[in-house]
C-alpha cells in the first residue's frame, strides 16, 4: 500500500536518476508534462471504462477494448469523452499505448511528440477550452532537446525510464483526497530548491505561501481570487486549502503568467487539484504592460476580487517598457508612477486596483519598499494617507531559493477606518535553518497569523502603529524604527567579575522563578555585598527543589493530566479515519486544540507545544492515517511490508530486502510487548556468548606461551601423527 509520502520520495529519487546533468528548472518541464498527461490518459479511461461497464479490465485489456469500440463508433465516442471532461485522448496517444509499445519493444519518441501534438485537437470548442490550450508546446516540452540525449536512441532510452516512473500510479485514485496535486506540488518545490535563482519565476516557498494564505482566508468571505503573478498557482491552491469545502467549490481562480512554460504549469496544476475549468481563468501575458483582467461592461474598471496574492519579482528592471502613463486607472491613485529602476510598487498598485472594497491583499516584496524615497516614498504617503496598509510582517532573509535578502509581506485592505493602527511583525529572527535556506516552522507560522488576528502586541516582536507615529516617521516603515530588538545578551557586570557574587538584576529578570516559586530562590540565596547574592546550595539541588515543589508539581500534574486527555480523545478520532474523512481537517483541529490547551498556562510557550503536535502530525501520523484509511485500524496493525534497503554504489546500486517491517507498528514494539521473555532469553545468551568468546580468546593467548599450562593442555588435547607430532584437529 503506497502512501503519499512513498509517492513523494520515489518520484524525486527517479527525477533525480533519470535527469542526469539536465538543470532541474528545465526538466520540470518534461517530467511534470509527462505525469500530467498520464491524468489525462487515465481520465479518458476512466470515463470510457464507467460508460461501458468495463469495471473488471486490466489496462491493456481496456486499451484493446477502447480501440474497437472507437473502430465501430468514431467520432460519435470521441464526442462523448468530449462532452465530460472537455477533450479525449484517442486510443493510439493514450500514456497506456506508450508502456505497451514499450513493453513489447516497439516505442518510438516520435509517438510521444505526435501523441502531445495530437491533444490540441482533442479539446471541445466551449468556454473551457483555453485551459487546456498550448499546455504541451514544442516551447514547453521539445522531446527532440539534445539535453535528453545526445542521439536518437539516448532521447529514447531516457523518456522510456520517464514515462515508466508513472507506469503503475493509477492518477484517478491518487487525486481522491488530493495525493496526486500534493505530490506534483512537492515535486515543484524540490524542483525550485534545486534550480536556484531560476525558481523565482515559478515558485513560492511553502512557508511563505501559508502565512499569506492563512491570513487572507482569515480576513475575507472569498469567492475569487487573483494573483497577477501566478508561477506554478501555489499561492493559489494554498489559500484555497484554508477555506472551507463549500467555499474552495465555488471559488473562482484568476492568475496571469508572462513565462509561457510557467503558465503552462500552473493550469496543470491547478487541474490536477481538481479545480474545474469553469472555476480557473489563467492567462498568458504581461500584468504590467496592459491591465488584465478589465470588465467589458466598464471600460478602465479592472474586475474587482475579494483577495489577490502575489509574490512577484523583486525590484523589476524596465518595468515600463510599454511606456504606461501615470493616468493609467491602475496608478491614479498614487499620482506619480513608480521608478522604472524598480517594479515592486508597480506589481502592488495593479494588485490594489484589482481588489474589492471588503477584500484582503497579501504580496510579498523587498524591504526597500517600506523605506526607499523619491517616488515610492510619494507613493507610501498616498497609501498611508488612505490607510490602505493593514499589517507589514517582516521575514528572515534567506528563506528563498532566488535571493538571501529579506522580505516583507504586505497586507493591505480598502476598507479600514481612517484611524486604524497598521499592525507591525517582526519575525525575521524566528526560523531554523535548514540546508542552505532559513525555514518558518509550523509554530512561527501561526505565531504571525495569531498575532496578525488578534491585533496583539507583543515587545520585540509585533507593534501597532498609529497615523501620528508614521507622520513622526516621515512615512518611513521600517520596520525597526517600530519594534526594537529585544536584547537577549546578559550584560557582563565588572563589580560581579571582580568582586565575586551574582548581581541581584540578573536574579530579578527570573521571572517565572520568582512568580512561581519566590520562596524557593530566596531560599536559596544569600547576600554577600549590596546588590550581589550567590547561591547556597549546588545548582542541580537547586533544580530539583524547584521541580519538587508543591506548586510546580500540581502544574505540571494538570498539563499532564490535560495532555492525557488530548491523547485518548483522538487516539479514538485517529484509529477509525476512513477514505472519506477529511485529514488536513483533522489534524488542524488538533493543532487548534493543544494550542487552546497550552495558552490556559502562564508561562508555558504555547507555540513549542503546538510544534511537537505538528511534527509527530507530519513524522509519522499522516504516513500512518492514509494506510488505515485505506484498510482500517486492525487490518493495519497486522500488515507486514518487506523492508527494502539500498546496497552497493555505482553499477552495483540495488535494492534488497532486508527482513519485514510493520506498516503502522514497529517491529520492535511488537517485539518488546509480545515476546519480552523470549528477547530476555536472547539477550542472557548473547551475554553468556560474549563471555565464553571472551574466556576463549583469553585461553588461546595463554596458551601461546609453551611453558604454560594450557599450552599443556592443548597439547594434550589435539590428535598426534605417528611421530608424536601435533595435528591440526582435535581428538
């Protein structure tokens, strides 16, 4: 049974086999086109195998099946197909027919090619057929590229090993519950982090694409949504995820991509995660150089959408190449356009045009935008003027692939009063690194959308800013002129290093320890010159009278006792998910609840336990969840996989068993909890092993010395020839 994690690590690991010295920003566009055109292959399928009433077949007996039903019934079949899912593929273009051709020796690249030209014809003339227009052009996937080979019988022998990645993975299945997009969106991210600065064009760092998408779902009633700068459709797709099921059903997607290969991607992406046609509007063009999408009943009005996202590039050069004037309804409100040296406020201007008086605006941009003069400080005043700022959240730098500077993300609203603060975030020094790049983990990420929804303040972290501060300001934004850095450095104190003692300001700024447990620290402390203590008693008995503490313990007994609780109720919620339950859904509520849980305890920081739920979530419990959700909880707890392991390097590299494993179970709990005695009895005759061998090899040093009486003994022990001579056995 493979899981959607299994499905994740095998793909990346055959890209990376298969690609060879091929940069990963190129190849993307092979193997994701390739895995998106199997969805369609197995869609037509699928629709003729339900129309038919083929249920039983295998695949190839339903490729035979479909090739004679279209000999007998042509275009009337074609025109079927057609009118369910709005194309077909014909039977000889089917992915299927490529694995039997290959299968049976007769694979052709050219097939390929003719099969990817041939879809073009395929789709119906309606409403939703631009969606699915171009989505294979020789721009997007040119099979005939010498980086797939330097030869014919290369190229061949290379898309054959791609196409066969997917041979087995029935696309239909896997889109139930949303494993398919899960699994091409993963594949995007591990393309984008392999191709550097080229992944700007395409891709938004998950952790990034979260903090946006949560706040705007959190902000808005959103039917549309609009990035004008779409990539893969990331930022898209994820605001989508944090609404509810209704919702994402109604939603209408809007984006626009200049990189034609990119826009191609985002359509496919979109449509594996089951967006229908009729909901997604993408097109292919330049947002800055002619406003899109315009309202044609209302000539200069730009459709208005309750939420638009974007992260667009940083800082465009040459933005104006189309020579816009300032009168373009796009940038009228801030009376000047922006430098052509720099784009960042152009993108913002186009996304605040474009969104609805009650909607919510999220983009990402350079922290120049919050400081920089000359125009754009025109611009910022115009914005603060009308208060469309809502909240500015300051990131760590080198959280993406294309830049180490850090970011902001802007929020901004047209519908806030005139006198409403604007919300200041610093979270640049909350990540972990990881590699290369600096991550938000889950806890920082709902840090930022707590604080953004409850308008909290917090020192050294978020700050409300009112108009008179930013007037004081200049409209200057940066973000430290607003939160200080708190100082997390204890100064060094000269008296305490030369006269001995521990300054009584140190023991003051314990202040958890002198709310919880005064008595306890003072106890424990003596004056030994004015304003210096130092400690009675040794540190670790310290501790242990602190953790012993009445107070202390019956805390901690109640968060333990709560935390039980927390456990058992959804230990029974766990075991009996089925094919219909909602993950995502589940563990959300599972966050929101420790998180509830926790903040009823002063000083208990209730994000680090929300991050321990997250990572057993994503450790071990969804790769669990989906394995019983497709048998059950029992039938899982029985099931045994071979445990594969990889041995050998280079030509030798294979993969053997190595024993079993349970698919939910560990084999050592089984083990520990089964056979207890039976380890026990093993354990006692491995000792007794390691002794005897021990003994042994003692012996058999004392007995190289011949005067010794072991020597004597061996002597004696082992069989003579005739001469009194001794043999290499024993007698």
């Amino acid at each position: 049974m493979i899981t959607s994690e299994a499905i994740k690590r095998r793909l990346w690991d055959g890209a990376n086999e298969l690609r060879g010295s091929m940069d990963a920003s190129r190849y993307k566009d092979y193997m994701l086109g390739l895995m998106f055109y199997k969805f369609l292959s197995d869609k037509t399928l699928d629709t003729f195998k339900s129309t038919a009433g083929l249920n039983h077949l295998s695949d190839e007996e339903l490729v035979k099946e479909y090739q004679e039903a279209r000999a007998e019934y042509g275009d009337q079949l074609d025109k079927m197909i057609q009118k369910v899912l709005g194309y077909y593929v014909a039977p000889e273009y089917l992915y299927q027919t490529w694995i039997i051709d290959i299968n049976s020796g007769e694979f052709e690249v050219q097939k390929v090619t003719d099969s990817l030209n041939n879809f073009e014809r395929t789709i119906s003339v309606s409403g939703d057929s631009s969606d699915f227009k171009g989505l294979f052009s020789s721009s997007t996937l040119d099979l005939s590229d010498t980086a797939l080979g330097s030869n014919l019988n290369e190229r061949s022998k290379n898309i054959k090993a791609l196409i066969l990645l997917f041979a087995d993975l029935n696309m239909i299945d896997l889109q139930k519950g949303d494993v398919l997009g899960d699994a091409y969106e993963y594949l995007i991210g591990q393309f984008a982090m392999e191709s550097g600065k080229k992944a700007g064009e395409f891709y938004t760092p998950r952790q990034v694409s979260e903090v946006m998408a949560q706040i705007v779902a959190k902000s808005s009633s959103i039917s549309s949504i609009y990035d004008p700068t779409v990539g893969s459709g990331s930022l898209l797709l994820t605001v989508g995820r944090h609404l509810d099921e209704d919702s994402r059903k109604n939603l209408d997607y809007y984006g626009q991509e200049k990189n034609t290969s990119t826009y191609n991607l985002s359509r496919m992406n979109l449509l594996l995660h089951g967006v229908r046609p009729d909901r997604m509007t993408i097109k292919n063009g330049d947002t800055l150089a002619e406003d899109w999408p315009e309202d044609p009943e209302r000539p200069n009005e730009g459709v208005l959408f309750d939420a638009v996202v974007m992260n667009p590039p940083y800082s465009l050069k040459n933005w104006n190449r189309s020579e816009i004037k300032v009168n373009d309804p796009r940038f009228e409100i801030a009376g000047v356009l922006p430098p052509n040296s720099k784009g960042d406020y152009a993108f913002l201007l186009h996304g605040l045009f474009h969104l609805g008086t009650q909607g919510t605006m999220a983009i990402v941009l350079p922290h120049g935008v919050l400081f920089r003069g000359a125009a754009e400080g025109e611009i910022r005043k115009r914005l603060l003027e009308k208060n469309y700022i809502d909240t500015i959240i300051g990131l760590p730098s080198n959280m993406f692939t294309n830049t180490g500077i850090p970011v902001v993300v802007m929020i901004l609203k047209k519908n806030r009063e005139l006198t409403e603060p604007i919300l200041i975030i610093d979270a640049s020094k909350d990540f972990t690194k990881i590699g290369k790049q600096n991550v938000l983990l889950e806890k920082d990420i709902a840090k930022i959308v707590d604080t953004y929804v409850e308008r909290r303040t917090q020192d050294g972290y978020s700050h409300l800013a009112n108009r008179e501060e930013t007037l004081e300001n200049d409209y200057n934004l940066n973000i430290p002129r607003y939160v200080m850095s708190m100082e997390e450095e204890i100064p060094h104190d000269v008296d305490a290093h030369i006269y001995g003692g521990i300054p009584q300001t140190n023991i003051n700024d314990l202040k958890i320890l002198k709310a919880m447990v005064p008595d306890v620290l003072e106890d424990s402390l003596k004056e030994i010159h004015e304003g210096y203590v130092e400690l009675v008693k040794p540190i670790d008995e310290l501790t242990d009278d602190i953790l012993n503490n009445k107070r202390v313990v019956e805390k901690t007994n109640h968060i333990i006792s709560l935390t039980e609780q927390f456990i058992q109720k959804y230990w029974d919620r766990l075991r009996l998910v089925n094919k219909d339950s909602n993950l995502n859904k589940l563990m959300n509520t599972m966050l929101v609840e420790i998180k509830q849980i926790l903040s009823g305890f002063n000083y208990v920081d209730t994000y680090d336990g929300y991050q321990i739920v997250a990572d057993i979530w994503n450790d071990s419990l969804i790769n669990d969840l989906e394995i019983i959700a497709n048998a059950d909880f029992y039938t899982a707890g029985r099931m045994r996989e071979p445990n594969m392991v990889t041995r050998g390097s280079g030509k030798n590299k294979r993969e053997e068993q190595d024993g079993w494993e349970g698919s939910i179970i560990p084999t050592d709990l089984i083990a520990k909890e089964l056979y207890a005695e039976q380890l026990a009895e093993i354990e006692e005759m491995k000792s007794r092993l390691q002794e005897i061998e021990s003994e042994l090899s003692e012996m058999v040093d004392l007995a190289k010395d011949e005067d010794s009486e072991e020597s004597e003994y061996l002597f004696e022990a082992v069989r003579k020839n005739s001469e009194g001579e001794p043999l290499d056995e024993c007698q």
